[in-house]
C-alpha cells in the first residue's frame, strides 16, 4: 500500500471512530460530547486496541476479551459514568460504525477490510 492510501485510510477510520463514538455519547450519556473529545478518544482507543492486540491478541478467545475490556476502558476513562455505560458507549459506536462502513463501501468510497472492519 502507498503512503497515501494508508493515509486516507486512517483519517477515514479516524473520522468513522469519532462519529460513532460521538454518538454512542450522546445517545447513552445524552450530554453534548465535543468531537475534539470524541477524536481523542477514539485515537487513544485506537492505540490502546493496537497495544493490547500485540501483547495479548494471539490468546484464543481471551485474547480478544481483553482487547474490548482495554478499548471500554479508555472509553470509561473518558467519559461519565461506569464500566456499564462504557460499554453501552462502546455497543453503539459500534453499531454506529459498522453502518458507516457499510454506508461506505455501498457508494465505492473503501471496502469494509481497508478499514479495519472485517466481514462487514
């Protein structure tokens, strides 16, 4: 992949974790999230995910388990309330994001695998 194209894909993937993150916020928190908020925590989610998918994304099952409690970490780290409303933040950014993917790749603009989302 050239330097451009894993560019855009990042900014696009940067845009689509803002986005759904905003409105798994906003929806379950129902408070105004600013979207420089929303971008900060989807970069450190990002990076968090990234981390604990290198250190322990190869355990079978457990693996992965520990890389979702890592990234809802970082989101109930960021906003109010519990571990609970971390996760219902992070159900409905994530929902929010596979229809943006989806929304995506229906128009051409990048198939679902080019930004992280497999089996979309």
């Amino acid at each position: 992949m050239s330097v451009l194209a894993v560019s855009l894909a990042f900014v696009v993937s940067l845009l689509v974790g803002t986005i759904a993150i905003l409105a798994g916020v906003r929806l379950v928190v129902d408070s105004d999230a600013g979207v420089t908020n929303a971008a900060l925590t989807a970069l450190i989610g990002a990076l968090v995910w990234a981390a604990a998918s290198y250190f322990v994304g190869w355990i079978p099952l457990l693996g992965v388990l520990l890389m979702l409690v890592a990234w809802v970490g970082v989101i109930n780290w960021r906003y109010p309330g519990g571990w609970g409303t971390a996760a219902a933040i992070g159900f409905v950014a994530w929902i929010v994001a596979v229809g943006l993917v989806y929304a995506l790749a229906v128009v051409g603009i990048f198939a679902p695998d080019a930004i992280g989302v497999p089996g979309v």
